[in-house]
C-alpha cells in the first residue's frame, strides 16, 4: 500500500513538474516573440493590413521601410527623418497606435498557443489517472508485499501503451495529419457530390462558391477571422521566400537580391477538410513574366506547416484549347475576337483546334480562321471537320487525340466563353502531368437584357465582365471547362463518346478522374466567363438531358431577387398606379 501511495505521489509529482516547465517554456517564447518582433505598420486595406510592404524593414524581408512622416527609425527614432521636415506628434501617435494594435494580436495569438498547450497537459494528467486507476483494479486481491511489485510492474506496460498510443511529440502529431489529408496527392471520390471546392483569393477579394442568398460571389474578407487568417499566411509565405534556405546559400547573389513583397502576390486558393486541416496554395510573381514561385501551405488545426517552395517556370508550356463546334459562326467571331486579343497579342503559348460537325457554315468559320492568321500572323491553329451530328465530347476526345508534338497542356473550351490571360497562367499551374488536374468554376453571366432594362442600355462585353451577385453567378454545377494534361487524359479512358447531343459527357470524365490518384482542384477562377446566351433544349434530348438543359436554362437568366421582382411586377405597377392616384386625390384636396 505504501508503495503505492508513493507511486501516485511521485506520478503525479511528475505532472506538476511538466506543466511548469510546459508553461515556463511558453511564458518566455512569448517574452522573446514580444521583444523581438516589430510588425510594420501599413495603411493598405484587408489583406495587407498586418502584412510588411516593399522596403518595411519587417526582419523576415531584410530591407528597409521607406520614409514616411513618422521616421526610417521607428518609434525610438535615432534614424534620420523625412526630408520635408520632422515627424509631427500626430504621426507618432498614429504609429505607436498601430504597433500596439499589432503587439495585441501577437499576444492574443501566445495566449491562444499556451491555452492549448494547458489543455495537452490536462488530457495527459487525466491519462495518468486512468492508469492508476486501472492500476488500482488490477491489484487489489494481492498481498502488500506484493501489491508494490505488480503496480511498479502494471505501471510501466500502462505508461508504455500510453507513450505508444500518443505521438512522440507535436511535429509527428502534425505530419500525420499532413499524410492524411488531400495536400499532394488526390484521393478516390464516390460523386462529384464528395468533393470540398476551394475558394480563390487574392490581396483584396475573396471569390467564394458557397453564397446562400445573402453573400457575394465576390467579396471583401470583411470577417476579423477570415482577415487575419489569410493575413497570416501571405505573411508566413513571404517570410518563408525571403528567408534563404541551405540550397539558396548556394545561389549567386545577384538571385538572393530579390525581396518578395505582397505585391508579388497574385493569386491564392484554399479549402479546408473538417477532419484534417487547411490547405493553402499561394502563387507569386518570379523573377522573369513567364516565372512564378508557388507555395503549399497547410494547416492541421494548428501552426503552419510549409508543405512545398518551389519555382514554377511556364515559358515553355504550351495549352491547345480545343472548341468544338456545330454553326454558331456570330458567336464563333466574337470568340476569335477574344483569342486575338489575349492568345495571339498577350500570351503567345497557345494552339488553337477547332472541330466542327457538318458541312453548313463550314466555309465561314474558315474564312475567319484565315482572317486571323493573316492580320495576326498566327499559324497555330488546326480545323478539323466531322460530317456527322454533334456531340460535344467526342468533338473534344478527337482533337485530343489528334495532337502529335508530344504530352501537350489541353484546355477544353466552349464558344461562348471568355477568357483573360491571368487564366491561361493559372490554367498552367493548377494543372501538373500524373498529378494535378484543373477543374475552374466559371462566372456565368446573367441575362443582359434582364441586368441593364432594356438592349439599347447593353455595354460592350469586356465591360459586362463584372462579378457581382446581380451580373451572374459561379457556375458550380458545370465541369466541361477543364485544364488536364493529354498524357492523363488518354490514360483515364477520355470521354464517353456513346453520349449525344448537349450534357452528360464533361461529368462522366470528371467522376473518372474523381475515381483516379490524381488530385482534382475545384475553385472559382475570376479571369473566366460564360457569356450569356439563350439556350435552346432540343425535343430530341432524353428526359434525363432535357431535365438538366432546362434546369440550367432556369439559372441563367438572372438572380433570386431579380425574378422574384419581374414574377411580382404586376403587384408591382398596381401599387405604383394606386399611390399615383392617392397623390393626385390629395393634390385636387390641397
């Protein structure tokens, strides 16, 4: 017995040992984080309100800020001040407000890190417990003497099942987390229904699928949360590009000169998996136009753990956009219009490969192919014409297929499309042979007519190309516009080409990569557009087909609140004809 006693003394002296040194050790990084850090102060909206700016002398940037009313030198002010003159007390004050701010949240931040490390330590002591207690049960029929002898004994298989069955320590917990989660590789997914979406993001704009009725598919992150959280990881890959690494060492220093700043920023999408933590994939601008540097970050519900730093050179990847096609030939120049503008004069990288069915209007669709590859001195550009009805996936798995220059970056591609030259480069990095596959979400536009009053109030369509809730919508229940590498698309099988007519064909080729190792990346893209026309089902469809093609006809004619007033609108002139009497009843009693 008295051993026992002892051994619950000593166990739990070991506890109370461990939780001092556990908050000791937090209580003096959070000291030395203090003092040491000294975050910028910025004047910049949302994102890069807590984010160091070129030339901040934020200490993961190594430069200097540039000089401003309140002095190069800080609060403290030994370095010189402004040219025009010395700092004014106003600006000191505005200065010290804002670091203080900033000092705040690094606190709040500690606070939060040692609340969890408090909880760890409780979990562990209540462990502990338990093995006494099982301690306890298992030995309480021998004599004393031997009583000690079997709890020393049950007490270390019972400490050793414990140690076994939790992680070494914090960076395994994390890593495991990391290896569970959909970061480098894809999973096998039953339905499209399976798969979390990302969000896309950049300095100013978050670009979100998920709306309801009340949120914008484009919005500022106004939420404290959701500001900070994206704060802190544009700040973490910014300190993690401008800290140089062993391999860097190595580099010449005319490649260490160059200082990332939020401005090098260009875009960035995320999703979280509630089971397993947040992913994050940030692209920055490199050191030529055709260069970037992209960062996978990921967070298990806990610090941030940088996945990836790697340098993503573009200049040599070349997209074939592939249209198939069935008349429409006023349509098909306004798309010409658009390629020329952003593949021919832009970007540079592109082939184009058009299949078109049937033999009518065949001769117009040459002529202005022709028309292009004189006035913008574009060869890269293949037509191919199938004498048979249309079928939008078996127009798309032939001029696939046709390609002969090798494993080619494919962009299948509506008509009725529009495209910017920010997508072509996001097109090239979100897609990745035997890995990565791109699968945009589209804005689609709403009906013009319906958006402006009336056609004579229609803007030219480079001004129509507004994300707003009232202008269109993220078009989440599509998937025939997609970036995938031919080489991955010849071995998932390409499409069903049995399926006729319009629909059907883009979500099977999306449920057999679903159903693959490779990982889908599903996230709104701001620099493509379905512009607006009016859709016609065909009779001929299937019940399951018309069914779909109605459906989105339904969506694409404007939104919730703009139907809901042209449904009401006879309410609506009867009101307005009922007040305009009333005044008038009074104007005559007046």
């Amino acid at each position: 017995m008295l051993r026992a006693v002892m051994l619950r003394r000593g166990l739990l002296l070991w506890v109370s040992r461990v939780g001092g040194l556990l908050v000791l050790l937090c209580c003096s990084l959070s000291l030395l984080y203090v003092m040491r850090c000294s975050p910028p102060y910025s004047n910049d909206p949302p994102l890069s309100h807590i984010l160091p700016h070129a030339g901040s002398n934020h200490p993961s940037l190594g430069g200097t800020r540039p000089e401003t009313g309140a002095g190069a030198a800080g609060v403290g002010g030994a370095g010189p001040a402004h040219s025009g003159g010395p700092p004014s007390a106003h600006s000191y004050q505005v200065l010290l407000q804002e670091r203080e701010e900033q000092h705040r949240l690094h606190i709040s931040s500690l606070k939060k890190q040692i609340a969890q490390l408090k909880e760890a330590l409780q979990e562990r002591s209540q462990q502990l417990k338990g093995v006494q207690e099982s301690l306890k049960k298992a030995n309480g029929g021998p004599a004393e003497g031997q009583e000690g002898g079997a709890a020393s004994q049950g007490g270390g298989v019972g400490e050793a099942q414990v140690a076994k069955s939790q992680p070494a320590d914090l960076q395994e917990f994390l890593k495991a987390q990391l290896s569970k989660a959909e970061v480098t590789s894809g999973i096998r997914l039953p339905s499209e229904y399976a798969v979390v979406p990302f969000e896309s993001f950049t300095l100013q704009r978050v670009y979100q699928l998920e709306m309801g009725l009340t949120r914008h598919p484009e919005e500022k992150p106004v939420r404290k949360d959701k500001r900070e959280e994206l704060a802190e990881v544009l700040e973490t890959a910014l300190h993690s590009l401008n800290t140089p690494s062993s391999e860097q060492d190595h580099r010449s220093a005319a490649e260490k000169a160059q200082v990332y700043t939020p401005s090098d920023f260009i875009e960035g999408i995320t999703r979280t998996e509630k089971d397993k933590g947040t992913l994050y994939e940030l692209t920055f601008r490199g050191e030529s136009s055709n260069e970037f540097r992209r960062l996978v970050l990921f967070r298990p519900f806990g610090p941030l753990l940088k996945v990836k730093n790697e340098r993503v050179d573009t200049t040599n990847v070349l997209i074939n956009i592939i249209v198939p096609l069935s008349r429409r030939t006023d349509k098909f120049k306004q798309f010409m219009h658009n390629f020329r503008e952003v593949c021919v004069h832009q970007d540079g990288r592109v082939h184009l490969t058009v299949v078109y069915f049937g033999k009518e209007q065949m001769s117009e669709v040459q002529s202005t192919l022709e028309n292009t590859s004189r006035e913008a001195n574009f060869k890269n550009y293949t037509l191919m014409q199938l004498d048979e009805e249309f079928s939008r996936g078996r127009g798309l798995d032939i001029g696939a297929r046709a390609w002969k220059g090798g494993n080619v970056l494919l962009f299948f591609c509506d008509v009725d499309i529009y495209f910017t030259a920010d997508f072509l480069n996001t097109c090239r990095l979100n897609a990745q042979p035997g890995k990565k596959v791109f699968y945009p979400v589209l804005f689609s536009q709403y009906n013009p007519t319906v958006i402006y009053g009336s056609p004579d109030r229609i803007p030219a369509v480079e001004q129509q190309l507004v994300i707003k809730k009232d202008t269109g919508f993220w078009r989440d229940f599509g998937f025939g516009m997609t970036c995938q590498y031919r080489s991955d698309f010849l071995n998932i099988g390409g499409f069903d080409i049995d399926i006729k007519g319009w629909g059907g064909e883009d979500v099977h080729l999306y449920r057999k990569y679903l159903h693959s190792n490779l990982l889908v990346v599903r996230a709104p893209s701001r620099g493509l557009f379905h512009l607006w026309h009016e859709k016609h089902c065909a009779d001929e469809l299937p019940p399951d087909q018309y069914r779909m093609c109605m459906q989105s006809k339904a969506m694409n004619e404007a939104s919730h609140g703009q139907l809901g007033m042209l449904f009401f609108r006879h309410e609506i002139e009867a009101h307005l004809r009922k007040q305009k009497l009333q005044q008038n009843s009074n104007a005559k009693k007046t």
